[in-house]
C-alpha cells in the first residue's frame, strides 16, 4: 500500500489527513503545495514540500497524491492541481468512508466520498470529484470529472452529471435529468429539467418574520 502526500494546506486537507489516518489503509506522509502558496514548514505534524521539489524527495514508485482543494473556481482550481500532477506522473488515491453505501466498482480517482453517502449500482463517477456526507446517488447515473456534490443531496435514477458542477446542500434532481458543465446549483433548489452549460439555479430565501425571538411565546 503506497504512502500519500495530500496536496494543500486548508481545511479539506486537514480533514483528508484525519480520513486516511483514521478510517483507510493508507498512511499520509507529508504535504505540498506550490511553492509560491508555501507559507509553512510543517501541518498537522507532518513537513510541507514544495510541489516543485516533489519528485527529488518521494518516489512515485512508493508515494500517490490526494488533490484536497475546495470548490474555488467551479472546481478549476482542484482540476488544475490534478492535471498538473497527473502531467507529471503522479498517480492518486481515493478516500471512500467504510461508513458510506457504495453499490458500484466503476470509481475512478483522487474522489473524496465521506461517510452516509448511498451510491446505488450501476453508478459511474469519474476522477477529482468531492461527494461530502450524507448523499443519495441514484442507480444508473453518471458523475463526470471535478465536480463538488454537498450534503444530503438527492440524486434520482439515470441522472447525468457533467464536469464542473457544484450542488448544494439539500438540492434534489428528477430522474433522467442532464447537468451540463459547470453548472452550479443553490443550496434547496429542485431541478426538474436538463441544465445549460454556466447555468445559476437559487431557491428562494426563507422569508423574515415580523417578530424578534424575544416577543415570541415558546
């Protein structure tokens, strides 16, 4: 089992290092970063490498990468450290909790799939995508490359997801429904027809009552 060296120095990677450590079979080893963005030496105990100097310090024979970046960009920013590392041989790994129902081999790589998620058979997800806690990930649907799928999301049958997308938290899809690239979906939002590329979807914001909590009898 090859060691992993978690790109990044934010709270995803903090979090990625506390999954591995403690619920996989892997053992992280360090951190890196561009150099530009290296602001430390070591986190969470552990050194911090510049990505540039990367190679000349830990083999790919015996090391992967875990590209643990948010959804900055719609997700550009985590694509872009993947390509970049995938360019230069690198290989991944994934994180996929032994809490979360996975009903599919069909998982490609550096896909970050936390605890309470349900992904039913006959899924497909592709490579750098993150499915945080507590998801249902229809049978017969298709997840493409670096998209950012929230919590407690309802994803029906058939659904095809593009790249690039993020879904916010307690959003729910029809079945048969395509999300084109880049789409990004508002947290509460209900999609019941195919998105456009670059769409922008929002629910409505609860409405403000007229009295303070302290002129309520609760």
């Amino acid at each position: 089992m090859k060691n992993i060296i978690i790109f990044g120095l934010g709270d995803n990677s903090e979090l990625a290092h506390y999954y591995f450590n403690n619920d996989s079979e892997h053992k992280v080893v360090a951190f890196t970063v561009d150099k530009e963005f290296q602001d430390k030496e070591e986190f969470c105990g552990l050194p911090v490498i510049a990505f540039e100097e990367l190679s000349s310090k830990y083999s790919q024979e015996d090391n992967v990468l875990f590209i643990a970046i948010g959804y900055g960009s719609m997700n550009k920013n985590r694509e872009n450290a993947y390509e970049k590392a995938k360019g230069q041989g690198w290989g991944f790994a994934n994180y996929i909790s032994s809490r979360a129902t996975v009903l599919t081999d069909s998982i490609g790589e550096n896909n970050f799939i936390l605890e309470d998620n349900t992904i039913q058979p006959f899924v497909s997800i592709g490579n750098n995508n993150v499915i945080w806690s507590g998801n249902h990930i229809g049978h017969h649907g298709t997840i493409g490359n670096n998209n950012f799928i929230t919590s407690q999301v309802t994803i029906s049958g058939r659904v095809d997801i593009k790249n690039n997308c993020f879904i916010g938290v307690n959003s729910s899809i029809r079945d048969h429904i395509k999300i084109e690239d880049f789409t990004l979906i508002g947290a509460h939002s209900w999609i019941s027809k195919d998105t456009k590329p670059c769409e922008v979807y929002t629910a409505k914001q609860t409405p403000l009552f007229p009295k303070t909590s302290d002129r309520l009898k609760i």
